[in-house]
C-alpha cells in the first residue's frame, strides 16, 4: 500500500509540474492567449522532465522497474511533442510570430520530431506489426545510422533541442512579456532538469571509474552464453534484490567505455560477489564472449522490479511461477538462488521456452536448485518440437505441475511477444494483473 501511495505521488507531481508555471503566465490573460499559452507551458515541463526520467534517478526507480520507466519515458515523450505543435500552430494564429524567439522554437519541434520518428522506428517495437513501418526498416537497415548503438547516440542529441526550446520559451518570457519571475521559473525548471542530464551523462561515469570491479571468473555456459563473476575492489558490494540487473562497463581498450544492461544471477545473501550471464546477440557481446579474468569494469545500478513478489512470498502459501524466453532467463536464476538461500519452502516453478535442447543452459544450478528445493519444479519447453508456447500449450504445463492460480505470482521476462502471449492466458484465468510482473528482456 505504501508502494502504491508513493507511485500515485510521483506520478501526481510530473502531471502537475506545469501548473506552478501557468499560475504566473495565465494571470490576467484572456482565453484566446491564455490556452495557447497553457498548452506551451505543459509541453515545455513534460519535455524537461525526458531529461529527469532519462537520467534514471534511483528515487524514482525503486518504486517503477526500469522497463516501465523507459515505456513511460517514451509514451509521455510523444504526447508533450504533440502539444508542443499544437502550441505552435495555435500560438502562431493566436499571437503571431516572434521572430527571434520562434525560430529557436521551430528548430527544436523540427529537432524533436526528426529523433522522435527515428527512435520509435529503429529503437522500439511499437510498430513492428505495420508492413511499411517493416519495409522501411528493412530497406534502411544497412545503413549505419539504423543500427541500435547509432540511433542512441542520435537520440542524445534531444538536448540540442531541449536547449533550443529553453531559449525560445525564456525569451518570449523577458522580451515579450516582460516578467521577470516568469523568466526565473522557467530558467529554474530548465536548469534543474539540465542538471539530472548533466550528472547522468558526464559526473556519473566519472564517479563510477572510483568503483571499479574485477572479474574473477569466466564460464561459457554454451557456445553462446557467457557467466562472468565479479568482485569489488574495495570489498563492498552495493545492496540490491535478486532478479534485478545493471549496467556494466568494460575498461579495456578492445571495448568502448559505454554501458549494457545485463541481469544479475547472484542472489543478495552471497555479499562477496555478484554473477552475470551475457548471450552473444550482437556487435558488444559477441566481443564479451572472449573476455578473460582480471578484466577491470565499472557497475551502475541496480535496477529493474522483478523481485517485487518475493518482498511477502515467505511465511505464506503463496507459488512463485516463473516464465523465461530465452536468455530472459538469467534474473529468474537470482530469484531462485535467493529463495534457496532463505530455505523458502514455498512452491516454485520455471517454465523456460527455448528453441531446443541445444539451447539448454545453467544444467547444474538447474539440479542444484531441484536437489535442495523439494517444492520447485523445472520445465523446459522446445519450440522446434512443441511449436511455439501460446494460451492452450501453457494451460496445459500448469496441469501437469498443479500451478495454483488464485494463490500464485507469476513472474515473466522474455521477448515482449512471449510476455504478451502469457499474461493474456493469465488474465483469461480471471489472474489480478497485480500479481503478474514482467520486465522485457533488453533496454
């Protein structure tokens, strides 16, 4: 309840963040420049605020996983660029042009919605299922500015916009309206915002070559999965909760010093190390694959929500059901291992769709975890043999393991279509959507 009182505060005050602003600038004005004007006012905080939730503040965080973080970013992204030109066009009709100052607002509403275009085709799946959206992405796709790690570095360059805008909305305040505290608040709000960004982007990483981890341990679990152990040279590790993940960066010169998210399969009541498995699925972790103890890298984190169901699971009859597509199994290896670690005696049960055997990883913690833990059961499931895992075939796994509905918690991180499939089964057995949590598999 707690948890749910703090999200409705957080949320309450970025929806509200315009409204200090508007109090000023709307005093006096009539409809015609007051609506215009309110419009800019919520487009410009909620564009300022892409900066705070892109800085991934850890105040926040804890209370929303990282992947609902990042879908809200995005979402709310979308929504103040689309007041922004209505705000635009209104205030164009409405007031006319500044000349000085409009130009600084059109370049950043042109900046805003070349990246924003951009980001949505190649950085998400949105609209993966539209034919053009997938002949375009096809057709683009040997280009470099298309790739992934391209397109990140593409998307940072919102804050020239961000910028832009700032000196467009501070202007209209001083020359046009001539109010000097109008001027000061939105400048405040633009500097607080640039200061998330700032320190994200520049005093974090610095901070985090201070906190340097060795790795002490390199396993090829198969030929395309990798599990590197780490410890902290200064012998502390920070606190986190199993199933969560960090980003890592390698400080080695065959890699470049940016960060990945990969999940941790350490569980937090080992303090002495933590545990990472990376699968070769790209340019970054097709390198990692060869890496070798003694390399030096920095950790930032941890984040992500899936440990939520384990905060109550003990001392009570609660399951703990886990779905895993693919790699999206690496976090629920941490839930495991903290339930282990606790001797929880409450039933648990990973079902792990893979495209077959070969696939199969982690063989031995797998056995460890059904040799200590009599109430937890292991199913692999194999599309090649079985076709794809969809509403009647998972029905049919939570008869041959018992899977209480009514007291379970179900757990699910894999590819988004996976995740969609389960939680529609779960939904049609009349499950809370509060007792589903998901996380996608890569951010």
């Amino acid at each position: 309840m707690k948890r749910k009182a703090i999200q409705f505060m957080i949320l309450a005050i970025y929806f509200l963040s315009p409204l200090p602003i508007a109090f000023i600038s709307l005093k006096g004005l009539n409809f015609s420049i007051a609506a215009p004007a309110f419009i800019g006012t919520v487009s410009y905080t909620w564009l300022l605020s892409e900066l705070i939730t892109a800085a991934r503040p850890k105040f926040i965080e804890k209370y929303f996983s990282l992947d609902k973080f990042h879908r809200f970013h995005g979402i709310m992204a979308i929504v103040a660029l689309a007041l922004g030109m209505l705000h635009k066009e209104w205030a164009s009709f409405a007031w006319g042009e500044f000349e000085f100052s409009t130009v600084f607002g059109d370049f950043a509403i042109m900046l805003f919605l070349l990246l924003t275009v951009l980001s949505v085709i190649f950085m998400t799946g949105w609209l993966r299922r539209i034919k053009i959206i997938k002949i375009v992405k096809d057709t683009l796709g040997g280009f470099a500015f298309t790739k992934y790690g391209t397109m990140k570095v593409l998307h940072n360059f919102n804050i020239v916009a961000i910028i832009a805008l700032s000196v467009h909305v501070i202007t209209i305040a001083y020359f046009v309206r001539a109010d000097m505290t109008l001027t000061m608040m939105y400048a405040l709000y633009f500097i607080v915002s640039l200061g998330f960004y700032v320190y994200h982007k520049l005093i974090r990483p610095i901070l985090l070559k201070k906190n340097i981890y060795t790795i002490t341990d390199v396993v090829n679990e198969t030929d395309q999965i990798v599990s590197l152990t780490l410890a902290a040279e200064n012998g502390r590790i920070f606190d986190y909760k199993a199933g969560q993940f960090i980003y890592l960066r390698v400080k080695d010169e065959n890699y470049t010093f940016e960060e990945h998210p990969f999940s941790l399969t350490s569980a937090p009541e080992n303090p002495h190390a933590l545990s990472v498995s990376i699968k070769d699925s790209g340019d970054y972790t097709h390198i990692i694959q060869r890496i070798t103890p003694g390399t030096k890298v920095t950790v930032e984190g941890p984040y992500g929500g899936l440990w939520q169901p384990l905060e109550d699971i003990q001392n009570t009859d609660k399951s703990l059901v886990l779905f895993a597509g693919g790699v999206g199994v690496t976090p629920m290896l941490g839930i495991l291992e903290s339930l282990r670690q606790k001797n929880a005696k409450n039933k648990a049960v990973l079902i792990w769709s893979l495209r077959n055997e070969n696939e199969l990883a982690y063989a031995a913690e797998l056995a460890s975890f059904q040799k200590d833990m009599p109430n937890f059961t292991f199913v692999p499931f194999y599309s090649t043999t079985h076709g794809y895992l969809d509403a009647e075939k998972t029905e049919a796994i939570f008869k041959s393991v018992a899977v209480p509905y009514a007291t379970s918690e179900f757990v699910l991180c894999g590819p988004k279509g996976f995740m969609h499939t389960i939680e529609s089964t779960l939904v049609s057995k009349d499950v809370s959507k509060q007792k589903i949590h998901f996380e996608s598999f890569g951010l």
